[in-house]
C-alpha cells in the first residue's frame, strides 16, 4: 500500500489475539517488522529492551494497563513513540492518554490505513531531522519563518489555514497523512464531521499549488488520505 | 421483630426516653433543692430564737440568781406548745423543765446538738426530736432550750411525696406520650416503606403517601415523589432511546449483512468482490460515525464531559467554524459568513465547536433556498444563498446561532426535529445520522443552556443558548461596546 517510509520495528502490545495478528500481519505486509506483545507486563519487558521505532498499546490490557507502562517507559528516559489504541474515543480520554505520555490517540475501531499514516508520522518524527526552516518538494518551496510559498519562479499567495494545511502535508512528504490527522494537526479539531470538509480545502490547495503545472504534487491516496511528494507513484 | 420491639427501637421513642430521664433528673434536682434550702432556713430560724432565749435567761439568772431563773422556767414551760426547757444540778439533776427524757449524754456536751426526747406533759409514748442547746450556767448548773423539730419533718415529708407524685406522673406521661407519637411515625414510616418496596419490586408508577401537615416526613416524601417522577421520566427516555438506537443500528447492520451475503453468493470476477466490499466499508464506516454520535450524546446528557472545561472566547469557536466551512459552501453554492463580538464562555470548546459545526453541517445541507414558483425572472439573491454564523452576547447568555435561508422547519416540527435519529421528510434523501440536532441539544443542555429552532423568515435559525461566563460580564459588557463587530 504505502511503504513509502523505511522500514519500522513495532512492537504491539495488545490482548485481542485476532485484531493483533491482524495488525501483525498488515504491517508485516507494508514491509514493517512487528513484533507482538499480549500483556502489559510481557509489552513493557519487550519495549525496554528491545529497540522499536513506535509502540502500538492498547488502552486496557491486563496484568498492567496501557496508560501506566507508558508511564513507566517514560519515567526510564524511553522515549520511544507510543500510539494509543482504545475503544473509549472521547476527548477527555483522548487528553487522558496524551498526558500519560502518549504521542498520538486512535480511537477503535480504526481503519488499518489510519493506523499506519499515524504510525509512519510518529516513526519519521522520532528519527527525523530536526524541523527545518524550509520545506521542499520538487519544485515547490515553502519557508517556514516569511510564510513565503513559491513554485519554481512562481510566487504563490496561500491563505493562513492553506499555508498551514501545506506545510503539515510538506513536513510529512512523502507519507501519507489522512482527514483527521489533517483536522486534529490542521484545526485542533477531534470531532468527525459528517461531510467531506477537508476535501474541499484540499482541493483549493491543489488548485493553488498544481493548477497549470506539467507535475502534480498533492495526490490522493485512494481510502486513506492525501500526500504530497515529487512524481507519480 | 413484634409490634413492640418495633416501636421502642424507633426514634421518637427513644428521644422520648432520653427527654424523659433529664425531665425527671430536673424535677428532682430542683425539689432537692428547695428542700434543702427550706431545712437551712428553719434550722437558722430555731436557732436565733433559741440563742435568745438562752441570752434572756442567762441574764435573769445572773440578776435574780437560781430561784428567779427557776421561776421563770416553768412559767415559760407551761405555755402551750411551748419550747423544752431543762435546768439540771451541776450532779445532773433536773431541778426545772418539761423535758421527760432526753437521748443520753446530751446534758453531758456543751452547744447544738439534736436529740430524741419525751415531754413530761407527753400522753402518748412516742419519742420526738427536738434542735437542742446547752449552756453551762455559773456554779455548775446546767441550761437545755430546744426547738421541737416536726415542723421541719412535716414539710420535708410533704416536698418527698411530691417529688415521688411528680416523678410518677413525669414517667407515665411520658412514656405514654412516646409510644403515641412513635406508633403515630412508625406508621407512616410503614407506609412508605410499602411503597418503596413496591417501587423496587418495578412499579415505578407508585408514589409516596404525602401528608398534609407539611411537616418535616411530609417534606421527605415530597421530595422521594418528585425523585421517582425524574427516575421514571428517565426511564422512559432511556426505553426510547434504546428503541431508537436498536432500530436504527439494526437497520443498516442488516442491510450491511444482506449485501455480504449477497456478494459471497453472485460474485463472480475480483472487480466485482472488490466493490461488494468498498460498500461494506463504506456501511461500516457509518455505523461507526452513528455510534460515536450516540456515545457523545449520551456523554454530554449524562454530564461525564463536565470535567473538561475551561474558559474561552465563544467567538473564535464561531471564527474556526467558519473558517473549516467556508469552502465547503462555497462549494455547495452557498455563502457563509460570520459576526462575532468577544462573548466569553465556562464550557468544553471541542463539544461547542462539534455543536455548532452540525449546526452549520445542517445549513449547508438543507438551508439552500426554495425556488420561487413562478420561474420566469426568478432569480435567487444572493442574500438567500447565505449562511450566517453569529456570536454574541444577550443578557446573560451567549448565543451561537446559524442562520439560513432555506425552508425552514416548520413550528409543529421543531420539538420532534430536536430528537434522536429524527429526520424530517424533507432531509430524508440527504446523507445522515440524524443525530446532528441532539447532540448539538444535548451540548446546550450540558452547559446549562438549550438548543432554539427559529423561523428567519424564511429560513430556520438554529441557537445554541448557553449562560456567560460569570464574573466577566461587566467588564465584557465595556468591551463590547469598545470594541467594533467583527464581520468576516
């Protein structure tokens, strides 16, 4: 599907037998390594020794719960990723899991593509360069501190939100980034609209960057989301 | 338990039992009292007028030697219900008097000392008791004037058997008193004790008996009356909306199992499994979308969302909003423009903006304007095409309201369009959960506010009314009229 990234050590840490062989395999698919865990205790003991790229741990597990091995890595200086899994998906659970030290929140029952947008982000993150002033993606040119967009010679006017819509979709070339990563990182927002409302200001965006241009750089991922990169896939 | 066990154990009988202890320990303290003070004071009274006496003889028999104060003894002796006189020899002798006999060893100490005797002139062989002094005349001779003390018994056996009536009377009455008073609550007590069970046991229809009196049981069973009638109120809601939700989830998980049914058994090529599932996905995906609807709703009716709340502009909630969507409508054909004044709000900012996001979700869906019926010239201003996203400040509430222009909901139709999975016929061909409307009504009532369907002729107006922010109300209300509307 997209094994766009290079290729990611994950640990799973999740008791549902089936929806963890699944993953397992899903990932193993896209050319990832997983590794599986089916307790707290056991996830913990693998994510302290082993060296992963992102944890993926379910909220609730026995023998120790997500939220407080998360607590226990941090506290040892691991600062590993870790997405969170769990079928509470409110806000306040949500902030709940971010503040026990957890980088991102997925709520099930998920789509496996969403997962994986999640956990390709979270990986470049850990081992990424440090953030750049200026972002590029073939021709087109984004600097972070003028706020100045150009494309080749052409000089672009993006709105506020446009530019900061492109410059998500710039920071994570190259990978795919779905609608609500767009509308958590984009908006703030954790609600799931009922419309197609980020297609719209995608395809404004794209309007702006490839209209009249030979290469398009804004592409659709088909049942995922959008990225942005330099040539056709 | 028996009748009576049930009754001492209760609460008024046992308060009655501690009252009726300090009552009686009360009444007895205070006779003990006066009877004590009475003693004092006639012990007092006797000796002052015995001590003058035995001045006034001492005297005459200073003056007039033993003859006169022998004389004068037994004039003094044989007046009626006269004091005891005694005059005895140094050797002990009685030489005047009306003292028959006295506790032996009383002429033997000199001063007070209270003593059983006999009169002379007694008819009757009872001993009384009499307060007696002795005084040591010149030569030997020896003085006894005493005071009978009867007096003093009499009273002080009158001030016993009142105290012992009165003790009587205080403990029958009440203990009497108690029982009336706890069979009277132990009754009604039973009585609402049946109810209750009968209200456990699934009669949510019964209700407490409520006295008239308005006393302090009264009050209480009001009070359970008006917890059972929300308790059942809620229980109805709960019954519908399980009705509800069992319906519409069951509607398309069976339309979702009929397709995969269908696609296992008439599928032939790839391209055609491939798309039998793409569906699946899609059904699925907006089973997943009703279902957190739900959880939200229910989140923000039960009030759990309550812990999550800060202070912030309501008009950047407003702004955002309008930002995200302005797209969408220009898209659909529609204009969306927004006027906000800065109107603080106490609440959870994600839950408002989802509100207000349906609300606007709504506008562009149905709020597109009717087409005129006469089609010749009609041309639709661009007025009507708009949508408008307002903040501001009324008193003490802060209203978000979307305003459209489209046909509006009708009066008769707008209680009905506010609950869950309703969706008015006209909305029926457009996508959607039905849920919009609630969860933006069950928001409002999380906040202390309500969700208000109005005509905006034409057009439906759509308010979230929740109160203002407390305590910045003054100062907001300056700024406001500083600062100029913003319109975007």
């Amino acid at each position: 599907m997209t094994a766009t990234a290079p290729d990611m050590r994950l640990l799973i840490i999740e008791d549902d037998r089936e929806s963890a062989d699944y993953l397992v395999k899903a990932f193993r698919e896209v050319g990832h390594i997983a590794d599986l865990a089916g307790d707290g205790e056991e996830g913990l003991s693998l994510a302290q020794s082993g060296d992963y790229d992102v944890l993926v741990v379910d909220r609730m597990l026995p023998k120790r719960d997500g939220l407080s091995l998360i607590g226990v890595l941090r506290e040892k200086g691991n600062r590993t990723p870790v997405l969170i899994l769990s079928a509470l998906g409110q806000v306040d659970d949500r902030i709940k899991g971010l503040r026990a030290g957890g980088d991102d929140y997925l709520p099930k029952p998920y789509a496996f593509a969403e997962l994986l947008a999640r956990v390709e982000v979270l990986s470049r993150r850990h081992g990424g360069p440090a953030e750049e002033t200026t972002y590029r993606v073939g021709d087109l040119e984004l600097d972070r501190l003028s706020h100045r967009v150009a494309r080749g010679k052409d000089e672009l006017t993006l709105q506020p939100r446009e530019f900061r819509l492109l410059e998500y979709l710039m920071k994570h070339a190259g990978q795919v980034v779905t609608r609500t990563m767009l509308l958590e990182n984009v908006w703030d927002y954790h609600f799931d609209p009922q419309t197609n409302v980020i297609d719209v200001h995608i395809s404004r965006l794209r309007s702006k960057i490839d209209k009249g241009f030979e290469r398009p750089l804004l592409h659709t991922i088909r049942g995922a989301g959008y990225m942005i990169r330099d040539g056709i896939r | 338990m028996t009748a009576f066990g049930k009754l001492v154990r209760t609460t008024a009988f046992r308060l009655t039992l501690v009252y009726l202890f300090l009552f009686a320990l009360f009444a007895a303290s205070l006779l003990g009292y006066f009877a004590w003070n009475t003693r004092r004071m006639i012990t007092e009274q006797i000796s002052t007028t015995v001590n003058a006496e035995t001045g006034e003889l001492s005297e005459i028999f200073g003056r007039r030697g033993l003859r006169g104060l022998v004389g004068n003894i037994e004039n003094r002796a044989l007046r009626p219900g006269a004091n005891l006189y005694l005059l005895t020899t140094p050797n002990g002798q009685a030489v005047a008097g009306n003292v028959g006999s006295l506790a032996p060893g009383v002429m033997g100490t000199i001063g007070w000392s209270e003593t059983a005797y006999r009169r002379l002139d007694d008819q009757d062989n009872t001993d009384h008791r009499a307060l007696v002094l002795v005084t040591q005349l010149s030569s030997g001779f020896r003085l006894l004037i005493g005071r009978d003390l009867e007096e003093r018994r009499r009273l002080f056996g009158i001030v016993a058997k009142a105290a012992q009536w009165s003790i009587l009377v205080v403990v029958v009455l009440g203990i009497g008193g108690g029982i009336f008073v706890a069979r009277r609550v132990l009754r009604r007590i039973d009585a609402m004790t049946g109810t209750t069970q009968r209200i456990m046991a699934g009669d949510l229809s019964g209700r407490l008996p409520v006295g008239r009196s308005g006393d302090e049981l009264d009050r209480l069973a009001g009070n359970l009356n008006a917890m059972l009638e929300r308790i059942e109120a809620l229980m109805t809601g709960l019954k519908e909306v399980s009705d509800n939700i069992a319906h519409d989830l069951k509607t398309p998980l069976t339309r979702l199992r009929n397709r995969a049914e269908e696609a296992l058994a008439k599928s032939a090529t790839e391209g055609e499994y491939r798309a039998a599932l793409e569906r699946t996905i899609e059904e699925s995906d907006g089973l997943i979308r009703t279902f957190n609807a739900l959880l939200m709703i229910a989140r923000a009716e039960s009030g759990q969302a309550r812990g999550n709340m800060d202070d912030f502009d309501a008009a950047e909630v407003a702004n955002g909003i309008h930002e995200l969507y302005e797209p969408l409508a220009e898209d659909g054909g529609m204009s969306l423009r927004v006027k906000t004044a800065p109107v603080p709000v106490h609440g959870n900012r994600e839950l408002i903006s989802q509100a207000l996001a349906n609300l606007v979700e709504n506008a562009i869906k149905y709020g597109k304007p009717v087409p005129p019926a006469q089609p010749q010239g009609a041309v639709i201003s661009l007025d009507a095409k708009q949508i408008l996203i307002e903040a501001r400040r009324d008193g003490n509430q802060v209203l978000l309201s979307v305003t459209d222009h489209g046909p509006g909901i009708p009066e008769t139709d707008r209680r009905h369009a506010v609950e869950r999975f309703v969706r008015l016929e006209a909305s029926r061909t457009q996508p959607g959960s039905g849920l919009g409307l609630s969860l933006a009504s069950a928001v409002a009532t999380l906040h202390g506010g309500e969700l208000r369907l109005g005509d905006a002729n034409p057009g439906l107006t759509a308010t979230l009314a929740i109160p203002a922010l407390k305590g910045v109300s003054d100062r907001l209300a300056a700024q406001t009229q500083d600062v100029p509307q913003k319109v975007a």
